[in-house]
C-alpha cells in the first residue's frame, strides 16, 4: 500500500481517501509501540534525514522514533550545528544531502514554502515538519487521529480552536484536515490573532471563550507564538490568560467529557491552567504518543512496500 504522491507538504494537498488511508495505517503502528520489543523490519536498508531549522523537541523526536522503530537509519541535522553556519543555502545543503542517497528527508524550516521548493529540487520524499506560519501537516494528523481515537468519529464534531490563529500552522493544517473529514470548526482569540477572511477556509469566527466553548467536543488551544509576532497583539500575558485562557473554573462552561489538546510545548498559566493540563480533559500526551504511530505511518506509506531490483 502507497499513498500515490512522493512527498507530504499540506493537509490542503490531500484528499479525503488520502487522510482515511494514513489516520487506519497510523491504527495499526500504534500496537507497535505497545510491545515489549518496539521494532519492525519494514525500512530496513531505508535513510532518512531529519533536516531542522528551528528549535523542536516532540516534533524532531517523534520522527526519529518512528524511523527507527520500523529499523530505517535516521540522521538528524540541525541548523546550528550544519553548514549553514558557515554560509551554505538550503539549496546547497539539500542538494549535498541527496547526493548521499537517502530515501526521505524530513524538514521544518522558518519560511512558508519551505518544504515545497525542496520537493520540487530533490528526487527522494520530502515531509514538512512545519513551514513558517503555513502548515504543519503531521501534526494536524496527529491531532485529528487522537480525535477519531477517542470520540470514534470526526464527521459531525464541533471542534474550538483557540489562541494565536495569525501565527499558527497547526490551526491552518486542521482547519483543512478536519473539514475535509466533516467536523465543524470554529477559531477564537483575540481580534488581533485572527487573520482577515479567515472564514474562506471553511470555519467559523468566534470573539468571546465563555459563549464559543458550550457547544464544542474538542477545544483545541494553541500556543502563543511570540517569535513569529513582529508587534505587541495583547497588553500582557496576564491579560491574555483571563481573556482567553482555560482555566478549570471556565471550563465549567464546557461539555462535561470535552477534550482538550495542545500541540506543545504548554505555557502554563497562559493558554491553559496546570489542572487542565493535567486534569481528565487533557489528552495532550495521547497525542504526543500518537505523534508516533501517525510518522510510522507516514514513512510506510511512502517509502514501505519497495521492490528491490
């Protein structure tokens, strides 16, 4: 079974059958984890490269766990310690890299595009890792697999997504993703952090948390970006927590078996309370260990089942 497209670069890009084929494959990898031995021959003989211009912990990790626990050789590079120090350009740095014959390479960048220009340069199987404030599409997979895990359906939910919507990639890649498999989704935050027309991509646009949580079966919070921000969009943390934070006391608001997720890493305190981070919601962690299974997934779909010559 192979997805028929060499790279995966945007939720946009995929079609319904395209997402039912990866979240049911990402199913099954999940039992891999799960045994005492954590390891399947599948890649055995396949390279991948984890190509990383900015900070990540879950993200880079998830992707090297997933290699080699289907026995692919990872490499991990980051940009602080590579060439780039010393004036190489992506082009060059991603040319070098498949003059060395891997199979995929795996890149997040801090530009919008990122991952589709080096598709177009390499002839090995690229995965975006998140590209500036565009997409990032394995996320988004996780995040919706850990929806269907735990409500059995992603036709018909109401999904609240809250925060830094301007800034935020992941916010775009499930807007698309959970759309597409027919959930209804509303962004919410302040009015500086949500992007004109935003409604063109098929959600809704809601300005007050207390009135936009009632009715949701996912909250779906993210994390304030102030790296990407180029001015001052709220008057102080503090200010952004009562405003627009969940806390346990406004989550009474709320269905009481709701979900609560988070793409990491938690500002405690800001997007979310430490007890609902930790409390019953939270499936922030199920979808950490879900980040696994949807990248073995991933892998196999387009570097799995390869005849030898």
């Amino acid at each position: 079974m192979r997805l028929k497209r060499k790279d995966i670069l945007a939720i946009e890009e995929l079609d319904r059958d395209e997402l039912e084929m990866i979240l049911s494959s990402a199913q099954s990898f999940k039992e891999v984890s799960e045994r005492d031995i954590k390891k399947v021959p599948t890649l055995r003989g396949r390279t991948i490269i984890n190509l990383f211009y900015e900070p990540s912990t879950r993200t880079r990790t998830a992707f090297e766990i997933a290699g080699k626990r289907m026995s692919a050789d990872v490499i991990n590079i980051s940009a602080s310690v590579s060439s780039v120090k010393k004036g190489e350009t992506l082009k060059d740095t991603a040319k070098n890299l498949e003059a060395m014959r891997p199979d995929c390479i795996v890149v997040r960048h801090c530009s919008a595009g990122t991952a589709h220009m080096l598709a177009g340069l390499l002839s090995c199987s690229v995965i975006n890792a998140g590209d500036g404030a565009h997409e990032h599409p394995t996320q988004a997979l996780l995040d919706i697999f850990t929806i269907r895990e735990r409500l059995g359906r992603v036709e018909g939910l109401k999904v609240l997504i809250v925060g830094d919507i301007l800034h935020s990639r992941v916010a775009r890649s499930n807007i698309w993703g959970l759309r597409n498999l027919g959930a209804e989704v509303t962004v919410c935050g302040p009015p500086t952090m949500i992007p004109p027309h935003i409604e063109r991509l098929g959600c809704s646009v809601a300005y007050h948390v207390d009135d936009a949580i009632a009715d949701a079966d996912v909250i779906m919070m993210l994390r304030i970006q102030l790296e990407r921000q180029r001015a001052t969009l709220f008057p102080s943390l503090r200010e952004y927590a009562r405003c627009w934070g969940l806390s346990a006391e406004r989550l009474k608001k709320a269905k009481k078996d709701v979900l609560i997720m988070h793409p990491g890493p938690v500002n405690r305190g800001v997007e979310l309370s430490p007890e609902v981070v930790d409390g019953p919601w939270s499936v922030i962690l199920e979808q950490v260990t879900n980040g696994v299974a949807v990248r073995m997934a991933l892998f196999y779909l387009l570097l799995g089942d390869i005849k030898e010559d």
